[in-house]
C-alpha cells in the first residue's frame, strides 16, 4: 500500500500562515478525518495535496514521487490519482446526471471525446456500474440541478470514482447535508474506503460524525497539528483547544473562501488546457 508523507508543509497567504509546518504521514487504506475550527487550515492542506494550492514551504510525497515537484502530465496524472470531493458538489447542473459521472475520465480520455461526447460504451458502463452501487443508476438521464444535495453528493462522488483515484480528499462533503443524507453519503465514502481500498482525507465540521466514521483523527488550530490519534484518544481537553467556544455548541460559521472557490471543475479545467 502506498503512503503519502506530507513533510514541514506550510502554506501563507499574505499575513495568515494558513498551514504550518504540518508533518503526517498516511497509510493507503487509511480514513482519516481532519478537524478543526472555521479557518484552521483543513481546506488548505487539502488543496496543497491535490496542488490546487502550491506551498510556501515544505513538500509532499506519494511513495517515491515527489508531488510537489510535479509538472504537466504528471501533475495532471496526480490530480487523477487523488480526487476531490467539495462541499458544493461541484457539478454542471444542466447536464444529465451520466455525463457529470463521466466527466471523471476526463483527464484519461483525449479531449475531443468529452466535447463530442463521445464516450466509450466501456466508461458509459462503468459510470452506470458506479452510480448503480450507490442507488443513483435510475437518475443517470435527470439534470443534476434537479436532484437534492444528497443525490447530488453521490453523483460527486461517483465522478470522483472514475477518475479510479488512489486517494479522495473530501472536503466538507456532508455540510450542506440533512442527517439522511449526511450518512448516506458517509456510508458512500466509508464504502468505497473499505471495499476498494482508496485512502479517504475528509475535512469535517461535525465532530460526532468524524468519531463514527474516522480511524484516524487529525485536529488542526491555526494551521498547526494539535492532534494525531484515533478517536478515543480525542480528550475534552483536546477538543476545548481545537474549537474553543465552539465546543460549548455554537456552530462555527460558514467559510467565505469555501464557496466562493467554487473551483469550477478544476480536473475539468486541468485536462482540457492541454
Ligand atoms: N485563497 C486565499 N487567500 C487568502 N487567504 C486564504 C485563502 N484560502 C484560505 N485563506 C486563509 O487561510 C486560513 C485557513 O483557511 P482554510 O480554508 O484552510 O480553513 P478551514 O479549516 O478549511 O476553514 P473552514 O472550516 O471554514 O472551511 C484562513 O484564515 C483563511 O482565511
Ligand atoms: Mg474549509
């Protein structure tokens, strides 16, 4: 199983040191839950895995490849090998339901296919296998903008799986979520993590959620680890530090830069610049 190494990676906008000096090291297989108040540095760190933040300093490995040296093909090829899931979905609301799915091979097929659409029957049917295993195959030919935030999220997902990705970086996939939803969508991620081997890193408010679903929790305050452990290890104490009043049940707020990212299909736009 290959293993991510994240090493003295710090990240600074401006005068806010949004990551720093973080050092983990993640097993393949492993589900790890990122924690922390609203702006501890959970996207972030998430953004600089996948290279859609460069760091300031430090570096990132995968095994024996060096991520954050990666340039051109190899970039994109990394973006493939590690998915990102967003809080937003992310999708093209006016597109069907199977066309958002298959947009996840978009980095492995030549662009001219995805602007006729001209997908193989081979990924038309892996998208319909993929959508099937997690109950969204009768929705394959529905706009996604009709669907709720929960069948949405699956669809998000089930795009993410096409990219046959070795680690999905989730961030914030269940914030927008009703409870149904909220665990059919942990239960989809805590699948898809069991039964196909993928790393999951997912960035979660919800601290009863992240112990439930979580092998491995990694508490975040200002850009700094404050923990690194399994779940039961998670003290009072700790969580006070990590969250401060917000322990006490006030919600932290809404992250502005999250939804203003937005990021419109970044893998998209990656694979048709070239
Ligand atoms: N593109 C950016 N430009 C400037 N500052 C940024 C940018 N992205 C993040 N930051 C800042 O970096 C810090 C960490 O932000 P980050 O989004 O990683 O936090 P977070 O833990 O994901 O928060 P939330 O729980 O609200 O999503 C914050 O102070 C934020 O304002
Ligand atoms: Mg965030």
């Amino acid at each position: 199983m290959s293993t991510l190494s994240i090493q003295a990676l710090s990240k600074r906008f401006g005068n806010t040191l949004a990551v720093d000096s973080v050092s983990l090291t993640v097993a393949g297989g492993e589900f790890v839950g990122i924690i922390g108040r609203s702006g501890a540095g959970k996207s972030t760190l998430l953004r600089l895995i996948n290279r859609l933040n460069e760091p300031t300093d430090g570096s990132v490995q995968y095994d024996s490849t060096v991520v954050s040296a990666l340039k051109g093909r190899a970039l994109r090829e990394w973006r493939r090998d590690c998915a990102m899931v967003f809080q937003q979905f992310n999708l093209v609301g006016r597109l069907d339901v199977l066309t958002n799915v298959l947009m996840g091979r978009l980095t492995s097929v030549p662009t001219w296919r995805a602007l006729l659409s001209a997908w193989s029957d081979a990924d038309k049917l892996a998208a319909l296998e993929t959508l099937d295993r997690f109950g969204m195959a009768d929705f394959a030919a529905q706009r996604c903008d009709q669907l709720s935030g929960g069948q949405q999220q699956r669809v998000a997902i089930c795009r993410a799986l096409m990219q046959q990705p070795k680690i999905i970086l989730a961030d914030e996939p269940i914030a927008s979520l009703d409870p149904r939803n909220t665990q059919l969508v942990m239960d989809a991620l805590a699948a898809i993590n069991r039964d196909l081997g993928i790393t999951v890193l997912c960035n979660l408010h919800s601290l009863d959620i992240a112990r439930s679903y979580c092998q491995r929790l990694v508490g975040m305050t200002a850009g700094r680890v404050v923990f690194d452990g399994v779940p039961d290890a998670l003290t009072e104490d700790i969580v006070s530090e990590l969250y401060g009043i917000e322990a006490l049940g006030v919600q932290p707020a809404a992250s502005l830069h999250d939804s203003q990212t937005g990021v419109v299909l970044p893998f998209a736009k990656a694979a048709l610049a070239h």
